[in-house]
C-alpha cells in the first residue's frame, strides 16, 4: 500500500507526530517530577523525625536529669543500709540535723514479691535547706516516694528565724 502525500500533508504528519512525542514526554517527565518531589519531602519528614527521636547530646543530657534513676530492690538489711545512708547524705547536705531514724517494714505492696520499707526522720534545719533537700531527694536511686512531710516554724519566740522543723517519712521497696 503505496499511499503519495504532497510536501504539506507530509510536513502536517512529522509536526503532529513530533508534538505527541512532546507530549508524552512531558507527561513522563512532570509525573516523575512529581513523585520526586513527593519523595524528598517523605524522606526530609522522615530526617526531622529521626532528628527529633535522636535528639542531640544537650536534649538527652536534659532527658536524664528528669527521668528518676531507680535501683532495683535488695534484700531487706542490704536495701535498707543503702537507702539509709543515701538519705542520711542528702539531709546533710541540705543542711539539716536530723534525730536516729525509724525504720517500719510494712508486708502490703502492690507487688508481691516486694514489700514497703519506712524510713521516718525528724530535724531542724533552714527552710532553704528543706526545699534543697525535696529537690535533691529524686536524685536518690532508693526512694519511692515520699510518705509524710511536715514543716512547721522552730521557734516560735524568736520571728526573724528561718529554722524550720521537718518531719519527713519516705519509702523504698525491698524483695521478701
């Protein structure tokens, strides 16, 4: 099948034929374009996020100071000898004479492997001193929690002082 086209019809078919070439090509080309994009933005999110959950050196120092450091429980005499003198170095450092503790061993826990251990204190000291003292008693790997803390003014004759009276109860476990 011979078919004879003049000049023009012939000029007409390669300009059509090269403008459905353009075309299809410019449909590949913006549809990759596209998917590029959209794939540099996944992969910058997903950086963001892998930046975030690392988190720099600064970020995770800070991390540390708020999450308690705890110890696991010991035997009763081993966890109560740590605990003890854990708890005596932080009253002195806060500045606060305290009297012999009392210590109470209480079986209920809502573990039963483990059960409470009371250490109770009364002191005096400055009323700076006991607010270091709460502020520091997180950093003890022995403490649960803090049972019973009262304050009440030292001498009450003398108004210009900053003594203040502390009777503090705090608790630790320790395996059965």
């Amino acid at each position: 099948m011979n078919i004879n086209l003049d000049q023009r019809s012939k000029k007409a078919l390669k300009l059509g034929f090269a403008g459905l070439l353009v075309i299809i090509f410019a449909m590949i080309v913006l549809n990759w374009l596209d998917s590029w994009r959209m794939l540099r933005q996944s992969i910058s999110q997903s950086q963001k996020q892998l930046q975030y959950l690392s988190g720099s050196d600064e970020s995770l120092a800070a991390l540390r100071t708020k999450v308690p450091v705890v110890e696991i429980p010991q035997k009763e005499q081993k966890q109560l000898f740590a605990f003890r003198d854990a708890l005596n170095m932080q009253l002195k450092r806060a500045g606060i004479q305290v009297k012999p503790f009392k210590v109470s061993v209480v079986a209920k826990s809502p573990r039963p492997e483990y059960k409470y251990l009371f250490i109770q204190c009364s002191g005096k000291g400055s009323f700076e001193g006991v607010l270091n003292l709460l502020a520091d008693l997180k950093k003890n790997p022995y403490l649960v929690g803090i049972e019973e803390l009262v304050i009440s003014k030292a001498s009450a004759g003398n108004p210009q002082s900053r003594d203040v009276n502390l009777e503090l109860k705090v608790s630790t476990f320790v395996k059965r």
